[in-house]
C-alpha cells in the first residue's frame, strides 16, 4: 500500500459497506477503508467464500449477519478498520482477515460513547504505552500495511509529540482528522494542526476535515503538505467527489442502490446512507424520504 498523492474514503459507520467503497472508487477513490469494526465483534466471525456473490463473507457464528464483506476487486486498496483496546485481541480480529485486505488501520479518533466506554477510540489518545503495544504486536505478526486515524489533541505540541510515538512504533501512514474530541462537525477543521504533524514525521500523513468539493482535495493540500487527503461527509453526499467531473446526486443516489442490489447490501445500512444523502439535499419529510424510511428490503428501496 502506497501513501503518495491519494485520494482516500473515510471509515464511516453503516456506510462503508462494500457496495459504497465500490462506488467511491469508481469515482476515483485510490484508497477505501470499511466502517469501524469492534474486534470483538470480529473475533466471533467466521470467513466464508460466498461463490454466488463472488464475495469474502466474515460472518457471525450461529447467525447470519454479515459483519465485513470484501471482494477480490478491492484487495489492494481496501482497509479494515478496526475499534480495539487489547493487543492480543487486535491481532485475533486483525489475523482472520489480514489476506483480504491491504491494510489494518487502527481508530482512534472516533469520540462516540460506545468506543470511549470501552477503552476504544479517542479513548486511546491518553494512552500511549497502549497504542505503541497495539502497534508493535501488529507489525511483527502481520505482512499487512498498519496505519492509526487520530483527532487533535488539546494543542498541537501534544499531538504533535503522540504524533511522532506513533511513528516510532512502526505505521506506515497517519490519518489525522482536525479536528478535538468535543469538536462538532460544524466546527471548522483546523488544517493548520495537521500542517503541525505533517512537517514533523517522515511517514505519510492523511489529512481529513472539511473536503467537500474535488478542488478542496488541492487545497487542503497546500494548507497542510500532506500527501494524501481523506473525505468522509463529502463523499457521503456525493461519492462522485472524487471525480473532477461531479456526478448530480440523483445519479450517485441510483448508482448507490444498484451497488447495494448487485451485493446484497444490508437494507438497514443502505437506507441509513440513503436517509443521510436525502436529508443533505431535500427532506425526509418529502415523498421519497418518508419511502425510503417505510421500506422493508431493498427491492421496496428500489
């Protein structure tokens, strides 16, 4: 995996399935990470190959919900992100499926209760001596590509200083969002932070906060040096961000549930993008969103 003028999708819970990481790269996406996946979740899957679909199954044992679903198409530029505060069970999770992925990227940035309550997250921003045993048990058992996501610390020196732990430890890459943990979306991202970490490691830095257009990618990349740009609400909006030519949403919108038909998407995932790409542009109180949210299965979604 090569960290060098990309153009990345972010994990986003329940809309980075596969059908909307095959979406974003058709649009031109070069790196693609799935939604956050607890490794305890994980740890209970087993791998199966799924010869109608043509798809790598990791599915809940004594169920069948799918849990992460790949396929031979994205092998080189997929990656699995995991929600862990344990090393040995980060290897577990990370070892069933380290020869369908390119990469393992470790969170820890996300601010949700349910990660934070469980040592998850930004939870492990406090803890260093944690992330470096992640990190280092990581690289000496696997062959895959390992990168973190961070969010900013309370002022730059200190992000700065975990910054460089980390790199120490042994990652290929660091995505930083600039954003802190209290910080809402509507806050603006502090680029300038991430510009801080940038001119301080020698590995690839990813930047991510505040891309909503393709001519943010040029911009976010002059104000900060980083090599690589992440996106994650643009591209929700519009996966076609990733293209210089932008599709109309209505167009992405049926490309998305084409995608979601052809791999037997989860419908309660590809409603929950679908609810999040209507309320941006029209209403969930209009016709088409109160149908969205009244569908059964993906063939009422249709």
């Amino acid at each position: 995996m090569e960290y060098k003028n990309k153009h990345v999708l972010a994990p986003m819970v329940r809309v980075g399935t596969l059908p909307f990481r095959l979406l974003a790269a058709q649009y031109g996406a070069d790196i693609t990470y799935g939604e956050e996946i607890i490794d305890h979740k994980m740890i209970k899957c087993d791998r199966h190959i799924n010869e109608y679909l043509g798809t790598t199954d990791f599915v809940e044992r004594g169920t069948e919900n799918v849990v992460f679903r790949t396929c031979p198409e994205e092998r080189n530029r997929v990656v699995f992100q995991m929600g862990t505060s344990n090393a040995v069970r980060a290897l577990t999770a990370a070892q069933l499926v380290s020869k369908d992925v390119a990469a393992i990227d470790i969170n820890m940035g996300c601010p949700k209760s349910f990660s934070i309550s469980g040592g998850m997250g930004a939870a492990l921003l406090s803890k260093p001596e944690l992330i470096h045993d992640i990190i280092t048990t990581l690289k000496r058992n696997l062959d895959n590509t390992i990168t973190c996501k961070i969010r900013l610390l309370k002022s730059s020196e200190d992000t700065v200083e975990l910054a460089r732990r980390i790199e120490k430890a042994g990652v290929s890459a660091l995505a930083v969002h600039g954003r802190r943990v209290p910080d809402r979306p509507r806050d603006p991202a502090k680029w300038d932070e991430i510009a801080d970490v940038v001119a301080a490691l020698s590995i690839p830095v990813i930047a991510n906060g505040d891309v909503f257009e393709y001519e943010d990618f040029e911009r976010i990349k002059g104000a900060t040096g980083a090599t690589c740009v992440m996106v994650a609400r643009g591209a929700l909006w519009n996966a076609s961000i990733f293209s210089p030519s932008k599709s109309s949403w209505e167009d992405v919108k049926r490309e998305y549930v084409r995608q979601c038909i052809l791999w037997d998407n989860d419908v309660k995932s590809t409603k929950h993008t679908l609810k999040e790409m209507i309320a941006h542009y029209s209403s969930l109180e209009l016709a088409e969103g109160k149908a969205v949210i009244k569908s059964a299965n993906t063939e009422n979604v249709a």
